[in-house]
C-alpha cells in the first residue's frame, strides 16, 4: 500500500524530476518519517543501492525502521563500535558479529539495496573487501582441513577456547569434535571430524547445549576486528564494499559535521590515519537532508524544498501526570483534527503494528463516529513515527501518536539472548560443602585414589580436626554447596559422631510444624467465599494480541495461571517471581484489564513514589484508546488532587489506582475494590504487610516480587503457596559489560561521552543528598556539553517529578540520583550507569542499581566505583565481585544465592528458620522442607539414602573423553542422578551429541548408574561382590546373598545383577 501511496505524492515526483544526474542535491522540508518515504521513492524509482549517514544511532535506528517499512528493497544496519577513538578497547563481539553480516551481505547483493549506518560507524577504516572475502572460510559437509589448522584459524580469528561454548567468540574442543560460535551466527556450530574431513556440522542451543539441526554449510568470520588492522592488512572505505553508481544520502550535515569535529578531537595523533575524513565520502549522487532550510555551510548544485507537515501538531499539548481529570481522555485532540481532516478530504493512513492493532483502531474511530472507508485507510508495519502532506491531502499517523503510546523501536534481530535461570550449584576447592549422611565441611577437590588395586576419583572433603572423607564420584549426589550463613567461621561437623543426626533430626522437627503451617494458611484461604471472574473477553483477547513483544514460555504460563486463580471462586493469592526487566509488569497489566473488564476496581500498591509513576505511564500507555480511567495517588498530587481522587475512587469513576502505602489509608475507599497488585512486597514494613494479610482473606491478591526465589525452594513452596516463576529473559536482551575499579575520573567522563555518542542516557548514582551537587558540578567540569539534572527524595514533589519527566522524555542526559531510581524507571535509551561508592550498597540494591539500564536491545555498561585509596571491608569485596562476576541473562538468581552467603539465609523464609538452615545448608534445607509438606500432604516419600556399591572393578570417565574438572563434575552428576529409563536415555543421547560417541568406559559407567537407580528404588543401600558371593544389604542388614560366576567380565556381571533385582536368581 505505501508503495502506491508514493506514487501520487506529486512534490516528490517534481523533485525526482528536478534531481536528473546532479551531483549534489540539497532538500529542505522534510520531517521525521517523511525523508525515509522521499528517499524510498526516490531510489527505487532510479532503481540504485542507498547509502544513508546520520549523525546518530538513534536517527538511523529511526530511518532504518521507516525504510524498512517504505521501501521493499533489502535494508540493513551497519552499527558503530560503540567505543570512543582515544580507547584502545575492542568493540563487543556482538557488534562485531552486525558489522560482519552488513559487510558480507554487500559482498552478495547484486540488486539494489539499502545500508544505514551513524557517521561514526564507518570513519574508521574498514577491511577492504578483497581482504574480507579471505578472512572468511566456508565450511561444508565433507570439507577437508587438518584439524589442527582449523584450531589455528580460530586462534588468530580471535576466538577464545572454553570447556562449554556460551558466548559468541568462544570455541571448545573435545576429542575429534570442536564447537564454536562466530559472531553473526544465531547458533554456534557443532563439528566433528574423521581425520581432517568434516563428517556432522550441525546447530545447537547454547543453553542446553544439545544439538537442534543439521546443516550442509556454514561460514565462519573472525571473532574481533580492531585487532586485524594491526595485522597490516589492506584496508580501505567503507563506501568500498558499494557498486559504483549508487545513491549516498547525509541526514541533516550539519549536525554531522558537528559530530565528526567533536569525534576528531578524542583521535589520537598516531591513529588519524586509521580515519577518513567527510570530503573522501565521494558517490555518483548525493543527497544532503535537512528539516527546515539547506544548509549555509555547504554548496550545492541545486536546492529543494518540500512543504510536509509533522503529525505531532495534529496532537494536543500534554503534560505527562498533570492531566486533568475532567478531560481524561490523553488522545481527545488528536480525534477532533482527524474527524475535521476528514471531513476536508484527507486520505488517513493509519498504521499499526499488528493486525489485532489495527482491528481496535477502526473500533475506536468507529465508535467515535467517523470512520470512512473512503479516506482511511489501515495498514500493519512499523514506522517510528508520521507526517502530513497538506498539498496531497494525505496523512500517515501511526497508532503510537494516535493513543499517546511510547515509541519502542522493534528489535533488529531475532535472537533470544541469555538463558533461564539455572540452579547454582557448582563446586568449587574450598567452597563448604554438606554431605547427607556426614554434615558440613570443606571441599578439597578430586582425588584419584587407589583402593584395594582400583583406581578411582573421590571426591575429598575436610571435617573437624582436619579428619577427611573420601567420596566416591557415584555418590556425589549426596554432596551440596552450603549456604547459610553470615559470613565468618563455619563449624565443621565432626566424622564418626552423633552430632549430624540429631542437628538433622532437629531441623526436621521445625520443618514439619513450618510446612504445617503454610498448609494451614492455604486451606482457610481455599475455604473462603470469593469473586469469580468470567473467561476472558474479546477486548481482552484483542488487547493481549496488541503487545508489541513476544510474550517468553514463562511470562505466558504465569499469565494462564493468574486467570486461572481470577476465575475460581475463592480470593487468589499468588506470588510472581522474576529477574529485573523479566516481564512481570506485563502479567500484573494483563490481570488489571481483565478486572476491569468485570466493572471491578483495581489498587497497584508499590512502596516508592518513582516507581508510581513509572507504572502510572505505563499502565496508561498500555490502556489506550479503551475506556479505562487510571490515576496516581502519591506526593506528586496536591492536597486538593487528593481529595478530588479519593472522591473519584469511593464512586467508582476510577478504574486502576496506582499509589504507595497511603493508599492503605482508613480514608481510602472504594467502590467495588476486585484486584489488589503490590509491587516490590519485599521493600514494605512490617504493619503494611500485616495490612496486605488482612487484604488476601477478601480481594484477589497478585504480588510480584524481582528478588529471585531458587528453584529448590521454589518446587517446595509451590506444593503450599501459589507462585509463578519468570526466569527467561526477553527476546534481545544483552547482558550488562560490569566493570568493577576505584573512582576515575577519566572512566566517568569517558563512559558518559561514549553513551552520549550514541544518543543514549546515563544514571550516575550518589546516594549522599549533603554532597551529590558538588558531585554534579564535577561531573559538568567532565562532560560541559552534557544536560544533567539531580533527583534525590528530599526535593519538593513538583521539582523531583519534573525532573523524572524530563529524564524520561530524553530532555535530560545524565540523572545524578541517589538510590530513589533503584526500582521502578524503566528507560530503554539510559544503558549506562556509574554508582559511586558502591561499597556502601547492599547486593540486592547494587543488582536493582544495575538493572536500570540494559532493559533494550542496545549494549549496556555499569561501573561500580569505591572509594580511591580505600580499604574495603571482606563482606564489601564479596558484594562488588559477586555483582562483576554475574553478568549473564538471569544472574540475579546467582546473586540471591551468593547473598544468602554473605547475609544468612533467615531473611528469605523468616527469622525462625534462621538456625536450620544455619544448621543443615539451604539446599539440604530446601529438600528437606519438599519432604515434610508431600508427606504432611499424604505423599508416600522414600528416605534418601546413599547406595554402595563394590562391583570389583572402576568406572570412571576416561579423561580422553572429557578431561575439563568441571564439566566431568557436572556429566557425574547428570548421570548419577538419573532414576528412570526415560532419564537415562536422555543423559546418554546428550553425552553423544555434546562429546561424541561413547567410549566402552562411558557406556560400562552409565550401566553402573542404572544398577545403582534400580537398587535404590528397591530400598538397598549396598551391593557388593566378594568372591562368588553378591551381597544385598538395606541399612547394614544382608537382605539377600545370591551365588555369582567367578571371572565375568564387567558388562556381563551388571546384566547379572540386574536380574537379580528385577527378581531372578543368581547362577
């Protein structure tokens, strides 16, 4: 459709005309959206590939949406570094991966085609493309190439060698079988070999590294690319790797020449040969772009202007949370100017980006009363913004600008970065360890030992009085991490004592009265009378089909569930837990609509007045263009909003509320109150959590909470508490670059300069209200060109919102804050954050801090800065490494379990449970609280005891097979805690897809596992083979003795053996 709409643009065809074979053009008066229309018409109607520079990322972010959406030709990306020229830092693989792709796709085009890139990312010399093509090796089933050059290749391309391929840059190797992950790829590749051919190329998920298909080709690209230009290769300009007639457009060259005068000062003088200068971007046309009038600055041969109206002066003036109330609807101004448009004879063309998007927008329009099919006109794409053509009576508007809606950019790529949370239970020499039968003590690694002529691995734990325990690897799943104290000394448990069982006995006691407990609230609360809510509605349906992202498997059972709680008749109470940024919002909006739906009142409680007013915006955004009221109730109201709102609220005329603690005021009342959402439970004091008990016995509760449960905790809790678990990140998500060092001037300047570079925001976080406007005004000294602006707690509520609104407009670039940010705004263009004295910060506080930026598609970058010259205390040293260290999609499950390290374990289930799990570990707390409730439940529960086994011969993983400490760690423990044959089948395909085939040792290991699994389902706790004689023994008794072969070879004895536990006799 926008392709005919173009054609009758009759200023864009008298420009074209114009145009001829020009050298340079000059066009004024174009608007946002608009230059990517003109410039799509104006390519494909001269049929040449485009080149479009803008001055910034952001800019070319924009016209490489509108392009996409004008134009059909292929368009591509190409990013800048992201670094600063005087930084010798390599740019992240990621971004290295883009540029690749961009460069390799113009080696292939033959048609036209488009490329937008910021100025910054091609003044740097690039790889000619002679050089190019031969850095790439394609690779193919049945290609020839000696293993240990295909290493090599890897090496110099910069790949770095782990045990388990995670990243993008990384390669691991494993008998005649190498993965590895190269930059544009969306999945590493498996390879294996049969001498120096190829034989298996196949894709895998980096998460569960299991194999997901088979390819016949693939290609593989250097892992960095700054380090190549010092490898002398032959380099060039980016316009290089262009056909030689083609189309170079520069969006607003003022501006880029501003940028590149402010990029050429950070260049250092041995470097200015690396980068081009504007006068060598040469192109048989080129275009020059400006908004209002051309340029002064340049010369060009000929000059156009073209009258385009913006769309946003069809909008009304607002203002972000003073809207009055008695004109409720946002978007009221902007119907009137479409109704008279209309009416004289404007074509509307309205765009959506989604079909259910499009559907409510003519419902709307109808309903207002003047929708013609004559004049509008719906189409679906993603266009970052409109405009209008007074001449042509044409309008483009975009449903955003329609509803007052945020404009999200759509993610470029579709790759799901990060992975879910997994447990954290990795051992490493000198973590304290509990083992099931034997207590607490300290891990000292593996040991291969020799026992009666055998040799075997042990793992070797330390007790009391430096007395150790040798534990076989086929029992390492008796053996756990212990968590569960603050710090300090650890009692070690004494072998050969009692002391271990009556600790554990103890513990049991307490669990069974805590696990009765939490029974006893889930039946009083099942016994009571409560609201059931109706199947969801069309409008709920059309409303959760509008989301503009894809909702992850999590997010999607989570929802399910809380409907499903909605629609029975007893009050739900259930708790969602998720990582910071994971989505829970979006399950809370979806679980209001549905209230509202129904006529029923919902109250948002969240414990500060930022995230408020963050969750006002954005439950407003969502609530567009459907006839649902929502308001504040904060200090960002005047006394007499209050009054107005509470008012409101007792008639009804409010739908959703969204306020602090004093919405539990006594004079807060409503008039059917259906739903209450507490945000952030964990952050409220002790008498409001006692009023939200007393909510949960009358309305629906939904509470969600971003500190993470563990999962061993969560699948005990779960059988007695409703709770949902978030733990996959959203689509795009990249994790956050964590550095870690003392207060540097230099850094500070340079991280704020590279995130302004790119258009983005920055939160530099000081939590001292006596002194953080000193620190501004250092900052100012640092980066003068830069807009900041100071929020702290103790502001006037109309200085602190203004300021907030402003940050979030982008009017603001650098927030100087104290922790008041650390929950609740959510700006996807702020991905920088420099905290100052972050030794003074909680773990938790410094996780939230982190998660304010990195919340888009975009690289994100923290600094966690201390004090210069100072000392830091040992629990400060633990907090700051922990949150350097876990930097991964889902790590706050990591820091909630290194937390419960440095601060005990009390805090996550209440003080009186302090001591056991003190007592025992968390995990072996954990397990056992799983065994109280099933059998409090009426659940048959075995007793977990460990199974001896002495067969007369070893199993171990020969290290030719895998020789990494950790992984043969992690591979015994799959295998040694599989039960069932389902499980088994499981760990051994993984083993031959991940490893290769299974060696005689592998395959004689795996049939011991299955032995032991069967044994420990019949009760023994021992099997052993002396002399022509199998023992079997449960607790120490002799069950059973059956005769045995002398001499048999080990696979032969196991399938004995096994025979004689499915019920046959011995020989």
């Amino acid at each position: 459709m926008m392709h005919t709409i173009l054609e009758h643009i009759s200023s864009f065809q008298k420009t074209l005309e114009g145009l001829g074979t020009l050298p340079s053009v000059q066009v004024s008066g174009l608007w946002d959206s608009s230059k990517a229309a003109w410039i799509a018409y104006l390519a494909e109607k001269k049929k040449v590939t485009t080149l479009v520079v803008t001055a910034g990322s952001l800019e070319a972010e924009h016209f490489y949406q509108d392009l996409s959406f004008f134009s059909s030709l292929p368009c591509n990306f190409f990013p800048p570094w992201e670094t600063l020229p005087h930084e010798n830092i390599a740019p992240h693989v990621e971004i290295v991966g883009d540029r690749f792709s961009v460069l390799e796709n113009l080696l292939n085009f033959k048609n036209p085609h488009w490329v937008v890139t910021p100025i910054d990312a091609i003044l740097h010399q690039v790889l000619h493309p002679m050089a190019f093509k031969k850095l790439i090796l394609s690779l193919s089933l049945g290609f020839e190439i000696p293993f240990r050059k295909f290493l090599e290749f890897l090496e110099e391309g910069g790949y770095h060698r782990e045990a388990v391929v995670e990243n993008k840059g990384e390669y691991a190797v494993r008998g005649g079988m190498i993965d590895f992950y190269s930059p544009p790829s969306e999945f590493p590749l498996r390879l294996e070999f049969e001498g120096d051919t190829i034989f298996s190329l196949r894709e895998f998920d980096p998460q569960t590294q299991l194999s997901l298909k088979e390819v016949k080709t693939t290609r593989l690209f250097p892992a960095w690319e700054l380090e190549l230009y010092s490898k002398k290769l032959l380099r060039g300009s980016f316009l290089d790797y262009f056909p030689k007639d083609f189309l170079l457009v520069f969006d607003d060259w003022d501006l880029i020449v501003e940028k590149v005068k402010s990029l050429e000062k950070d260049i250092p003088s041995g470097a200015i040969d690396s980068y081009l200068h504007l006068n060598e971007f040469k192109a048989s046309q080129i275009v020059y772009l400006s908004d209002l009038s051309p340029s002064q600055s340049l010369e060009a041969d000929q000059k156009f202007k073209i009258s385009i109206e913006r769309s946003q002066s069809w909008q009304g003036t607002r203002n972000f949370l003073s809207e009055d109330l008695i004109n409720p609807d946002p978007s009221s101004d902007i119907f009137l100017r479409m109704r008279e448009k209309t009416q004289a004879g404007f074509s509307l063309y309205l765009v959506s980006r989604k079909k259910t998007e499009e559907e409510r927008l003519i419902e709307v329009i109808k309903d207002k009363g003047f929708w013609d099919p004559q004049y509008h006109h719906a189409c679906i794409g993603s266009l970052s913004s409109g405009f209008v053509l007074p001449k042509e009576k044409i309008a483009i508007l975009t449903d955003e600008e329609i509803f007052g809606r945020l404009r999200v950019r759509p993610p470029r790529s579709h790759l799901k970065r990060g992975v879910a949370i997994h447990e954290y239970s990795e051992l490493k020499v000198g973590d304290w360890v509990v083992h099931l039968s034997f207590g607490i003590g300290k891990y000292l690694g593996v040991s291969s030992l020799d026992e009666k002529g055998l040799q075997g691995e042990f793992l070797t734990i330390e007790y009391d009085k430096k007395a150790k325990l040798y534990v076989p690897v086929d029992q390492i799943e008796l053996v756990e991490r212990y968590i569960g104290v603050k710090g300090g000394a650890v009692r070690l448990s004494r072998l050969g004592g009692k002391d271990w069982e009556k600790v554990k006995k103890k513990a049991l006691l307490a669990l069974k009265d805590y696990a009765a407990e939490l029974l006893e609230i889930q039946a009083k609360r099942s016994a009571i009378q409560g609201y059931a809510f109706q199947p969801d509605t069309s409008w709920q349906k059309d409303f959760e089909a509008a989301f503009i992202y894809d909702e992850t498997p999590d997010q999607e059972k989570a929802i399910e569930e809380v409907k499903r709680d909605l629609e029975l008749a007893r009050p739900m109470d259930r708790l969602i837990c998720g990582d910071v940024g994971y989505g829970k919002t979006e399950v809370a909006i979806r679980a209001a609509f549905k209230a509202v739906m129904e006529g029923k009142q919902v109250a948002i409680l969240v414990p500060t007045t930022i995230l408020a007013q963050q969750h006002f915006y954005t439950f407003r955004e969502r609530f567009a263009g459907y006839p649902i009221q929502v308001e504040m109730f904060s200090r960002f109201r005047t006394g007499k909003e209050q009054k107005g709102i509470l008012q409101l609220l007792k008639e009804g005329q409010l739908d959703v509320i969204i306020g602090t603690h004093r919405l539990l005021g006594d004079d807060v009342s409503f008039k059917d109150l259906g739903l209450v959402i507490v945000d952030e439970e964990q952050r409220f004091g002790v008498s409001h959590k006692e009023r939200f008990k007393k909510l949960k016995l009358s309305v629906d509760v939904l509470t969600l909470t971003a500190t993470p449960i563990p999962r061993t905790l969560y699948l005990s809790l779960v059988q007695a508490r409703d709770m949902s678990l978030i733990k996959t990140p959203p689509q795009d998500r990249l994790p956050v670059e964590t550095l870690l060092t003392a207060y540097d001037e230099t850094l500070i300047r340079d991280g704020i300069v590279r995130e302004l570079a790119r258009d983005g925001q920055v939160f530099f976080i000081h939590n001292r209200v006596g002194s953080i406007y000193r620190v501004q005004e250092k900052l100012k000294k640092l980066v003068p060109k830069a807009h900041f602006a100071v929020a702290h707690g103790q502001m006037p509520e109309d200085e602190l919102e203004e300021v907030i609104r402003n940050f979030i407009e982008g009017k603001i670039q650098v927030l100087v804050s104290t922790n008041i940010v650390e929950s609740g705004l959510d700006i996807p263009n702020a991905n920088t954050i420099i905290i100052d004295h972050a030794e003074g910060f909680g773990l938790a506080d410094l996780y939230q801090l982190r998660g304010r930026v990195g919340r888009y598609k975009r690289r994100a970058y923290a600094y966690l800065m201390y004090a210069s010259g100072s000392i830091l205390k040992e629990e400060a040293k633990m907090r700051l490494k922990t949150i350097e260290d876990f930097t991964e999609l889902g790590s706050g499950f990591k820091v909630a379990m290194r937390d419960l390290e440095i601060r005990g374990a009390g805090n996550l289930l209440g003080k009186e449970q302090h001591g056991h799990i003190t007592a025992v570990g968390f995990q072996l707390y954990c397990r056992l609280l799983d065994d109280a409730i099933r059998r409090l439940k009426g659940e048959n529960i075995s007793e977990r005891m460990p199974v001896s086994l002495k067969l007369g011969f070893e199993v171990m993983i020969p290290l030719a097979y895998l020789s990494d400490p950790l992984l043969r760690m992690e591979i015994y423990r799959k295998i040694f805690e599989a039960s069932s044959e389902k499980e088994f089948s499981q760990v051994t395909q993984e083993l031959i897809d991940r490893f290769g085939p299974l060696p005689p040792e592998m395959e004689l290991l795996l049939e011991v596992a299955q032995l032991k699994a069967l044994a420990r389902r019949q009760g023994l706790t021992s099997i052993q083979i002396h002399r022509d004689r199998v023992f079997l023994k449960a607790k120490e008794v002799i069950r059973r003795v059956e005769m045995c072969p002398k001499n048999l070879e080990p696979s032969q004895l196991l399938l004995l053996l096994r025979k004689v536990l499915k019920g046959g006799r011995g020989v």
